[in-house]
C-alpha cells in the first residue's frame, strides 16, 4: 500500500499520512503472540493479548491488513528511545494505546459488567454448593451426634432419669424433653425426633439448592414444557406429533450451529414452536375470511332467489284475489238477477191468487145461502 495513502482507522481520528507527516503508523500486533498482564472488573490478574487489547481499546473489532493506528494514540514510553524522536519510530513490544481513543458506548461497558458479575456469582454459588455437598453442617452434625447418644444410651437398658439427663445436657432445645415413663414410648419418641431432623435437613438441602439454581439462571422454563400431549400441540401449531417437531429441530439446528448468541435465552425448540402458532393462526384465519367471502356470496344468491319466489307469490296472490273477485261479482249477479225473477213471479201470481180466494169465498158464500 502507498504510503502516502495511510490513514489512521480509529474512529474519529482523522490523520493521513498525506497531511499529518509528522506522524507515524503502526501495524496491530500479530494475532495474540504476545501477552500482556491486564488487572478485570474484579481486580484480579489475567493475561490478555495484544491484539484483543489493541482491537478493544480502539473500538475496531475486525481490523484489516492495511489498518493502521498513527502515534497520536501512544505515550513517549511506548517507543524504543525513551521517545526520542527519530526517522523511524519503533513501538515497544508490549505497547497499547491509550491516548485520543474513542469513547466506547457506555451501556454496553455496564452489561459487560453485569455480565461479568452473573458469572462470579454463578461460579461462587457453585463453589458453595460442591463445599456444602462435602461437608456436612456443624449443626446438623451436632443434631446427629445427639440422637446416636439417646438412642445408645435407650439401648443400654438405662432408666428413664437417665435418659432424661442426656436429653436436657446436651440437646435442651433441639430436642424436645421425653415425657413417656416407659421404654417403648421413649424409642417411639426418639426414633420420631430422628425422622423430624433427617427431614427438615432434606428441605433446607432441597431449599438451598433451589436458591442456588434460581441465583444462577439454571432454573429456566420452557414454553414447550406446557404442551402435555400431540393433542395440545396440534391445536396449537398444526404439527401432528412430537416426532415431526423433533425433525423439524434436528433440522434446523444445523443453520445455528454458527449463529450462538449467549444473550439469547428461548432455545430452538421454543422458537419453531412459536413461529408455527404464528403462522398455523394466520392461515386459518385467512381460510376462515376466503370461506367467510364465499359464504356471503352464497348467502346473496340464496337472497336473490328467496325475493323472487316471494314477489312469484304475491303475483299469483294478486291472481287469485283477482279471479276471486270477479266471481264473487259475478256470483252476486246471478244472485241479484234470480231474486228479481222471483219476485217477478211472485208478481204475476198475485193476481191468480186473489181471484182464487174470491171465487172461494163467493162459493162459500152461496152454500150458505143455500143452507
């Protein structure tokens, strides 16, 4: 590369060997070839390398072969000379940057440290637990120590008054006075007592251990952990059986094998899970919506037809009372014509009939006469 083309890649730094010649450029060290004693967030002494060192005080996190860091970045006893300036300036082996550099992001430095503290407590809580495990506390010790003492003591055939004197010597407020004159009633008691401390020594090993778990973020719940049967998972995502999402995992674990991210806390089984919900709920509502569509369609056909059978139907209404009509018309006519015929006739006969009941009369008349 031209040297009159070198440049300076920390961020914001803007000198170029075209315009700052003064000044001069330096290589990053050869991958991590040497180390370097660098004190953590925790105060302890680790060894770091200088290439790390140097791409993590410049903010340059994939540094390329013609990356260069110019000597505005460096002290005057980071050279060889004690920083007389020569021709040619040649950096000490073990130097780092440190002056001008860029002002790294300031949340990421604190979930850098948050980080760092969850792997000393977790590493901490886990020291605890292994020494817990190995040495058996001082006061259930003593608690155990106690009972094999009553318990030799019952089994030696001593008396009551005995028995009582080793309990209220030595274990007064562990364990409670025996108040059973008899010998059974006292190994009952004992032997109760025993059970009671083995007990709650099993729940404060079982409390502590969850403690720890809880502290150290082991104790994490699945999504998938709910889904009991092939039922419940095929309601929720489509899939028929646990074996098809087992493939379905297999498979896809071979795209993140690369892609591991320790910040990310939903393992890959929980991931095809969800992404099925999503994507079963989606297309069966868009199935219910195109079926929904040929519904309405339907529905309006249907209401076609069903308005024009009603409308067919008050057309032959409106017939019918029309034909009705007209022969109750003509019915009322005939009627009318046949009552005026009878009464024409009664008419006519009315004359006929009063002659006949005078010719009556007068022949009744004239035989009365007779008579």
């Amino acid at each position: 590369m031209n040297k009159t083309r070198l440049y300076c890649a920390v961020p914001d730094c803007k000198s170029k060997a075209s315009v700052n010649v003064d000044l001069s450029y330096h290589r990053f060290p050869l991958s991590d070839k040497y180390n370097e004693n660098v004190t953590n967030y925790f105060g302890d002494v680790e060894k770091v390398g200088l290439y790390s060192q140097w791409k993590k005080v410049t903010n340059i996190p994939n540094p390329g072969p013609n990356d260069r860091i110019c000597s505005q970045h460096f002290t005057a006893a980071d050279y060889c000379g004690n920083g007389v300036r020569n021709q040619r300036r040649r950096l000490k082996y073990n130097a780092i940057p440190s002056l001008h550099l860029p002002i790294i992001n300031k949340e990421r430095n604190e979930r850098n440290e948050k980080r760092h503290a969850r792997v000393e407590m977790r590493a901490l809580n886990a020291q605890k637990k292994r020494r817990y495990d190995n040495n058996v506390p001082e006061p259930m010790q003593k608690d155990i120590e106690i009972s094999e003492s009553v318990q030799s003591t019952i089994e030696a055939g001593e008396d009551f008054e005995m028995v009582q004197m080793v309990i209220e010597g030595n274990a007064a407020n562990i364990l409670p006075k025996v108040s059973i004159s008899e010998d059974v009633g006292v190994q009952a008691t004992i032997e109760n007592d025993s059970r009671d401390v083995e007990v709650q020594a099993t729940i404060e090993n079982d409390a502590r251990d969850f403690e720890i778990r809880v502290q150290s973020g082991e104790l994490v719940y699945k999504f998938t952990d709910f889904i009991k049967n092939d039922a419940q998972l095929s309601t929720m995502t489509g899939i028929e059986n646990f074996e098809i999402l087992t493939c379905i995992e297999n498979l896809t674990s071979v795209l993140y094998i690369s892609k591991n991210d320790s910040r990310v806390r939903m393992c890959l089984r929980d991931k095809i899970v969800m992404t099925f919900i999503k994507l079963y709920d989606t297309t069966e509502h868009q199935a219910v919506d195109a079926a929904g569509g040929a519904v309405d369609d339907d529905a309006d056909d249907e209401d076609g037809k069903l308005k024009r059978r009603v409308g067919d139907a008050e057309a032959g209404d409106a017939r019918r009372s029309g034909d009705t009509g007209r022969a109750g018309e003509a019915e009322a006519g005939d009627a009318e014509v046949g009552d005026a015929e009878r009464v024409g006739n009664a008419e006519r006969r009315r004359p006929r009939l009063i002659v006949i009941n005078h010719y009556r009369l007068g022949h009744t008349s004239n035989l009365g006469g007779g008579l």
